[in-house]
C-alpha cells in the first residue's frame, strides 16, 4: 500500500510541478526584525516568513519566538502518529507540502504542556481573560488555485499573535514585518472584526492548567454569557467534525 501511496504523490508532484526534493529536509527559513522600542527579553521579535504551505509550523514558531520549537519533520511525525493506518494522511497535504490541520497543531501544542481552546465567535471577546492566555491562533481558510481554475482541494492559513511589551502583534508569515495590532482594547476590536467573517476562526493558547481550570475567560464578566450573534454560525460543528478523538485532542466549549 505504501507503494502506491509514493507513486501517487509522485504523479502528483508532475503534475504540480514541484520536487520532492527541494522540501523533504526543508530548514525552517526566518526573518528577525528590531524595533528600538520593543524588545522581548533585551532581544528582537522572531517572525518566520512563509515558506510553501508551512504556515502552521511559521504560526508555532513565531508563537514561542523559537525558530527550533518545532521543524517540518517533527509535524510529519505528529500526522503520521495521528492517523497510522491512513496511507494518504488526512491531517497534511498529499503532496507532503504541510497544509497542516488543527489536530496537528493542538498536538504540537500538547508537547510543550500548552492547550488551545476553539473560541465561540457568538461571544464577546472582552470576555477573554487576556493576563492568562499566552497567545492566539487565527485560521483562515483558502483554495488551492491553478491559474484560474480553483481546485477540489482544501487548505488553511494559520496566524500567531502575542503579546510584547504590552503591545499584540500579528506575526502573519505572510506579512513582511510583525504588525502592531496595539493595546487589550485594539485587540478585542481586532478579533471581534476578523471573526465577524463567516469563514475566520479564533483559537486561544494557554498553558494546560489554565485550560484546565477554564481561567482564559473572565469568571466574573458581563461578557461571559453573551451571544454576539447567532446567524451563519456552524463553524464549531465543522470543527468539532475536523478534529480526530486522540491524544486528548478536542475542541473545549467556552
């Protein structure tokens, strides 16, 4: 079976045009940027720029300001023990690209003793208890595209924001530069104002006791039990549909 699943993504590789080669032992590529009035620890803000379709393992990276936090070969490992049995694993592209899904990332997550919790969009952002959460992850959906044909396949685009002295940034790997987003308030406007889109999803990272203990959100919040909206509103059971039963991965309603 494994020999068919090789000359599958072979024949794939032709007629996609790329080498599998030039991306089986692919570094992780980098850009740090300096700003002289914003530091992290005395030093400059790492920001991973894109590199293929390896924007899940940018967005960690960029995440835990760690260009050695995680590489290509430790998320094919984690896909692979994911889903052992699939010879065309579900959790990255065929054509061994990356397009990493979110139990891929989750799992990632787990081996540093991090969780990520799914965020309702419905809900208010200034319900997140933003002094106990370590970062964001933002999911975009797009389309494979060949000229103008768009194809039957699926991708993701994944984006990291932190906190740096007292300022959150987006460290999008396809923007040129970190990008200030600003102050708590800019943030939550941020978040409501992507999420306002149907096709948006928000993940909030914090260490596995905070998950645990449910802190990320405000406990006594006027915000907490507020439905913002409740129109098109089916990502979380496409979500929930997405994300496989293992290894204590599972979207946490908030």
């Amino acid at each position: 079976m494994s020999d068919v699943y090789k000359s599958f993504q072979n024949f794939l590789h032709k007629i996609f045009f790329f080498n599998r080669q030039n991306h089986e032992n692919l570094e992780n590529k980098f850009v740090k940027f300096y700003f002289p009035n914003l530091t992290m620890n005395g030093s400059s803000i790492y920001h991973e720029k894109q590199v293929r379709e390896l924007c899940a393992l940018h967005a960690l990276n960029n995440l835990f300001q760690d260009k050695n936090a995680f590489s290509k070969q430790q998320l094919d490992t984690i896909c692979h023990n994911l889903s052992p049995e699939y010879w065309i694993n579900p959790h990255k592209s065929v054509l061994g690209l990356g397009n990493y899904d979110v139990n891929v990332i989750i799992r990632a997550l787990q081996l540093y003793d991090y969780g990520m919790v799914w965020f309702d969009k419905r809900k208010d952002p200034r319900c997140l208890n933003l002094e106990n959460i370590f970062g964001f992850i933002l999911n975009i959906p797009s389309d494979y595209k060949l000229s103008f044909i768009t194809l039957p396949l699926r991708r993701r685009h994944w984006i990291a924001i932190r906190k740096f002295n007292e300022k959150y940034y987006n460290l999008d790997s396809k923007l040129d530069a970190p990008k200030c987003i600003g102050t708590e308030e800019d943030l939550t406007n941020f978040i409501g104002a992507e999420l306002d889109s149907h096709n948006k999803e928000l993940f909030v990272v914090m260490k596995s006791e905070i998950e645990k203990l449910g802190s990320w959100l405000k406990e006594t919040s006027d915000y907490k039990n507020i439905i913002v909206d409740s129109s098109n509103r089916d990502a979380e059971s496409i979500l929930i549909s997405d994300i496989k039963p293992l290894h204590n991965c599972k979207i946490v309603k908030n």
